[in-house]
C-alpha cells in the first residue's frame, strides 16, 4: 500500500471512529489542502452554508 493510499485509510478511520460526535454536531470536520496564493486569487469561492457569508482573512497580499 502506498503512502497516499495508507493517509487516506488512516482518514477514514478516524472518520468510522468519530461518526457519533460528528452526526450530532459535537465535532466538525473540515478539510484543509495546500495552496499558494498569487496575484488575483485575493477573492474566490469556497463551501459555507446557504445564506451564510465566510469572510477570510489574508494578512500578505504581496504580488508574487
């Protein structure tokens, strides 16, 4: 089993082992994936509930 394949397994049981507290709202799960800003990406899109406005904070916008 490769190293991508293993994380993804280890995920999924902390998932199995969590799932009562994450269906009652106990424990949230949230995703994070690397990523470098550039030039532009100041504004975009991202997943929050409907009707409900996520600002982020971005403390350097220096052009890259």
């Amino acid at each position: 089993m490769n190293r991508k394949s293993r994380k993804k397994t280890e995920i999924m049981g902390l998932l199995v082992q969590g799932r009562r507290e994450i269906a009652c709202g106990d424990v949230r799960v949230m995703f994070l994936d690397e990523y470098h800003l550039l030039w532009g990406d100041i504004s975009g899109y991202g997943w929050s509930r409907r009707s409900q406005r996520v600002d982020v904070e971005i403390k350097s916008t220096r052009e890259r």
